[in-house]
C-alpha cells in the first residue's frame, strides 16, 4: 500500500491536469493547440502510474516492507519534516511583512530553539549572530534587494 | 590550429582578467566546500548562486558557476578518504580503497593522487571540449528541429535508463517534468496554461524554487534523520607528494579514467556518478592484482577520481554545442545561461565568443587553483569536517530560501520552494529520482516549441520526424535503449545511486 501510494497519486494528477489540458484545446496534429502537449504527458503518466500500481499489485508483502531509509511515517521523522516546511513557510510569509533581518531571526530562532531544541540563550545568541552575518552579507556586501518591513531594515 | 591558439589566447585574456579570476576562485572555493561538507550537493548550490550571481557579468556568473561543478568533484573525495563518507555522490567509489589506504596510515598519498589524479583529468577533459565543442557546434548548426525531437528524445531515454534505480519511476518522474515546464504561457501562442488564475504561476514554475527545493531542502530533510556521529580520520596527514611508485601505478588508471570519463559524461543521464563506476571496473579487470582492490590500493582511488573529473568536462559539450543538459547540475548551468539573456547551443561559439572561450579557458585556470586549494590546505577541508550538521542545516535552509526569493523578489516562491521540497523528500524516500524531473522541466519547453514547429512546417506529417539520417539514427539508438530492457529480463543490471543520492 505504501510504494502503491505515489502511483496513485501521479495517476489522480494525470487525471486532473489531462482534463484542464483537453479544456484548453487539443488541435490536430496539423495544427496542435496549447492543450496538445500537456495532454498527451498526461497520458503518459496516467499510464506509467497504472504501470507501476499493477506491477506493486503484485508484489508480495515482504517486497513492500519499507527499508530504514525508505521509512517517512515515523511520528518523530514527520514531526520534523512538516516544522522544517512550517519554518520555511513562515519566512516567506513574514518576509515582506518583518523585512528581512527580523524574518531572518525569528527564522533562525525557530529552526534552532523549537526544531533543534538548543538551550535558549545559546539559540538566541547564534540566531542574531547569523541573522546580521546574513544580513552584512546578502543585503550590504551581495546587494541583494529584500522588502524592508514594518521596521525598516 | 593557428586558430584555435588564437582563441584560447583570447579565452585567456578574458578569464585572467581579475573579475573574472575572482569569479574562478569563488566558484573552485565554494565547489570544494560543498564538496567537502555531505549535506549540500553541487545542484542545490549552484541553484542558490543563480540569483546571486543575476548581477555579474554573464562570463563571469557562469565562470563561477562552472567552478562549483568541478570544484565539487575535487572537495567530495576528501570525505571519502577520511571519513569514508562520500561528500558527493560521484565519489561513492572513492571510498572503496581511500579509506581503506587512510587507515592503513596512507591517507596523505590518496589525497594527493586524488588531487593530481582530478587536476591531470580535469585539464585533458577541458583539451577535449577545447578541441572538438567548435567541430560539434558547426556541425550542430545544420540542425533543424525534427532531429532536434529526436536527439532530445534519446537523451530523455538515456536519462531514463542511468538516472539509477527503477526505468518506470524515473519516466513516471521526467513526465512529471515535462508537465511542470507546460505551465505559464504557451511557448506558440502566448495561451496561459495551468496558471489558475494567478500571475505568479503565468509567468510559469521558478527554476530556482523547483531544483532549491527539490534537491536542497529535501537533502536537509533527509540528513537531519541521519546519526551525526561520524568517525573522522584521526591522524596527521603526511606525505602528501605521492612516490614513485604510487605516480607508476597511478598514472595508467588516471589516464584510462580520463578516457573514460571524458566520453561517458557527454552522454545524457550518465552525469559524474557511472563513470567512476565504469573506472573502477575497468582498473579491476585489467589488474594483475584484482584481489586487492577494496583493500587500499592506489589505482582505486586514482581511476574514479580522474574519471568523474573529466565527466564534467566531458558533460559540458552537449551543452555548448546542442543546448541540451545531460545531467541536473548542468541544467542549472542552462538556466544560469538563460537568465543571462544567452541560448546555450551551436550559435554559442559564434554570437558569444567571450563567454564561450572565457569559461572554457577558465576550467584549465580552475583546475590549477583547486591543485592548489586541495594539496596544501588539506588540512584546513578535513577540519571543516568537525563542523557538527545542527548549526549548519538553518543556514543552508535560509541560504535555500534566499536563493528561492532573490530571482524574482517573490514571496510566493519561498512557499514554491517548500512545497517542492516536501516533493523532493517523498520522492527520495520513495525511490523515485530527481534528475529526471529536472531535465525534463528544462528541456520540456524547448522540446514542446520543436515538436509543434515540426509538425506545423511538415503539414502533419510525421515522416519529417524520420527524414534526416542523423534523427533516423537517433529514433534506432531510442528504439534499441526501450526494447532492450526486455531482452535482459532476468539477467543482474549494475545499480548506480542516483545523482541526488549521498
């Protein structure tokens, strides 16, 4: 059922994108039209995810016991994949808001205190001291334009 | 031949101007740290450069970005040897006899035969794009779209076949590629397409949210479940000029590698990681001690090195020549070419002599400097090594999500970038590869153009997909690469880890 999962998937997308593709238009093959392409990848994927969900069919149990690093549904492995997507997300959703030297602490400040569980006053320190490392390099030194913030900086 | 010393002296004069030697030593630097350090792979780094370098001059933005590319395969053997830990996964075979002769006191001689090993193979595979890359692209010029289909179809296949792992996972993987590079605007009639009404996905999918994402946060993710507990080799490095007798048994295999390397790489999907493969084969095959091998003999370590070093010069011919990327990290040197406003291919040579002369040169420069780098400052990479992974993995998610933000200063992009993160990691976990996906997403566009052109110019007829020799001979070697698999069945294929794969 799990290596049966991302084939089901794949096929589920196929299905989806390859019914946008044919409202966009298919055209002949004189004169193909924007959907063209994209509907005939989706064939092709619908039918390589029907090929692959057949052939994990047949495997037998013991084929589809995950290895150790096949394994992700661990409760401690999941819980620290979606903080790491969490954190992130929420530097790009803060970055316009915050600016970029705030964004970067409170960044850096999650990843080491809440995902790494450092000590507080360590986290904190080694967040500000990376965030104005960050920001003398990319902002000063790289010239790299970033949204200003609420603050200003 | 007279005009060829006038072109190099011309490369010369543009890669040794100081920008552009910076730039050099830049890219071998950082491509020798990332190489060094498992964790972060010459992909994902050269994707987080790309916005920072949108800036530089575009022989300089691609000088350093080339840099990171061989300067990787340089920095990787040094954790092989000491660590025995590949820091890429081009150096996966390095760790057979480097660590085997680091134990037995003899790490300094299989770090210098790396480095010299690297450096001679490196400099040939540099003569060889020199050499033939003009002959090629004059050739390639007479290339119209129908062979172009072609020639991008066997390459597709080739990446297919060699991507490592299962042939209809890495299909299900390139299809998905393709389906992520329709989105946006039609490349024939300016239609949006998959773009749900929103202008972020109309101008289509980020190259650097896709490959940031999918290869650098989904290499974090996968190395924070890692244990941090690393033997690192312990002992002082010595004898770092190797003797007569390592140079007499490592000379035949350096040369042999770079053969090897050099015409494996310009395959599509064969990228750094089967040639060291094929190297270490060969040299055990043709030993007169093949017991040995995996017990810390020279020839080991010498052939693979050399052989993933002029892979990546040997890489670089289909993209100077044709246009098209025959492994992950040199599309991102694509993309680097494109952001710059310049079409890699056979008009390359012609219409952007500097860049292409430039660069070219610069590899021979490169090759000098990570000499230098490596040898001397040995000491200075292995101690990099002490560097515990927990303060480096917020660093390279916040270099992940800058890359991510800089090339269009859009939010929107950052979430991209997770997303495809998320993507990058199930697919790792699940086996499926991510070469494949990015290949197809960079060459998808250029593939869908040339089709459509195709068709419209042929009337419908798809005899004009046959009609030149060169694309009938492409659709034989794809026929022969789909239908050979079944011939085989039941019989043991070599496995070769992923591009992606530590």
């Amino acid at each position: 059922m799990r290596k049966f999962a991302p084939p089901a998937a794949l096929l589920a997308v196929s299905i989806l994108m390859g019914w946008f593709a044919h409202r966009l238009g298919l055209g002949s093959i004189t004169r193909p039209e924007p959907g063209f392409f994209p509907f005939w990848i989706c064939a092709g994927l619908a039918a390589t995810s029907v090929y692959l969900m057949t052939r994990h069919l047949r495997q037998s149990p013991e084929d589809e016991a995950p290895t150790e690093s096949e394994s992700v549904f661990t409760l401690d492995r999941f819980r620290r994949v979606l903080s790491v997507m969490a954190g992130t997300a929420l530097f790009g959703l803060l970055l316009e808001f915050s600016g970029f030297l705030a964004t970067t602490f409170i960044f850096m400040a999650f990843c080491w205190l809440v995902i790494d569980r450092q000590p507080l006053f360590r986290g904190l320190l080694i967040s500000a001291v990376a965030s104005a490392a960050a920001f003398v390099l990319f902002v000063k030194l790289l010239n790299v334009h970033f949204p200003r913030g609420l603050l200003g900086f | 031949m007279g005009d060829l010393f006038a072109n190099l002296y011309f490369g010369f004069s543009v890669s040794l101007a100081p920008y552009n030697l910076l730039a050099c030593f830049m890219g071998v630097f950082v491509g020798t740290a990332i190489g060094v350090l498992p964790g972060l792979g010459p992909v994902a780094t050269m994707s987080l450069l790309l916005p920072i370098t949108i800036k530089m001059e575009p022989t300089a933005a691609i000088i350093i970005m080339a840099g990171v590319f061989y300067g990787a395969m340089y920095g990787g053997s040094t954790t092989s040897i000491l660590l025995n830990l590949p820091g890429e996964a081009s150096s996966v075979v390095t760790t057979l006899d480097g660590y085997q002769m680091a134990r037995q006191g003899r790490a300094g001689p299989a770090l210098a035969i790396c480095a010299w090993g690297s450096f001679i193979a490196g400099t040939l595979g540099v003569l060889g794009i020199t050499l033939m890359a003009p002959a090629l692209a004059e050739m390639a010029v007479k290339i119209g779209p129908p062979e172009l289909v072609a020639l991008l179809c066997l390459s597709f296949l080739l990446v297919i076949q060699f991507s490592g792992g299962s042939r209809p996972r890495a299909a299900a993987s390139a299809l998905l590629g393709f389906l992520l590079s329709t989105v946006g605007l039609d490349p024939v009639e300016s239609t949006p397409r998959y773009d749900f009404g929103t202008f972020t996905l109309m101008d289509g999918v980020g190259f650097a949210p896709l490959v940031i994402g999918l290869f650098g946060i989904s290499e974090v993710l996968i190395n924070l479940e890692k244990s941090e507990k690393m033997e690192v080799f312990k002992g002082r490095i010595k004898g770092l000029w190797p003797t007569r007798q390592d140079w007499r048994d490592s000379a035949p295999a350096i040369g042999r590698g770079s053969i090897v390397g050099f015409f494996m790489g310009i395959l599509p999907g064969m990228g750094t990681i089967v040639p060291p493969f094929l190297s270490y084969s060969l040299e055990r095959r043709i030993s007169k001690r093949p017991e040995k091998f995996g017990t810390g003999v020279i020839e080991g370590v010498a052939g693979p090195e050399a052989a993933n070093n002029s892979a990546t010069a040997g890489s670089m011919i289909p993209l100077l020549t044709l246009g098209i990327a025959p492994s992950a990290a040199v599309a991102v040197l694509t993309a680097a070419f494109l952001t710059h406003g310049v079409q890699p291919g056979p008009l390359l040579i012609t219409e952007h002599p500097a860049i292409f002369w430039g660069v070219v040169t610069s590899m021979y420069t490169g090759n000098a400097l990570l000499l230098l780098l490596n040898l001397p400052l040995v000491g200075m990479w292995a101690r990099l090594l002490t560097v515990p992974y927990r303060y480096l993995w917020p660093l390279i998610l916040l270099f992940c999500g800058i890359g991510a933000y800089s090339v269009s200063n859009n939010p929107v992009d950052v979430l991209l970038m997770a997303v495809f993160g998320l993507l990058g990691y199930m697919m790792r976990k699940m086996n499926y590869p991510g070469a494949p996906l990015v290949l197809a997403f960079v060459l998808g566009r250029l593939f869908e153009e040339k089709v459509r052109q195709s068709l419209v110019i042929s009337r419908g007829s798809y005899e004009t997909f046959i009609a030149h020799p060169l694309a009938l001979l492409a659709w034989i070697a794809s026929a022969i690469l789909l239908l050979y698999p079944f011939f085989l069945r039941g019989k043991r294929t070599p496995h070769f880890p992923a591009e992606e794969e530590e």
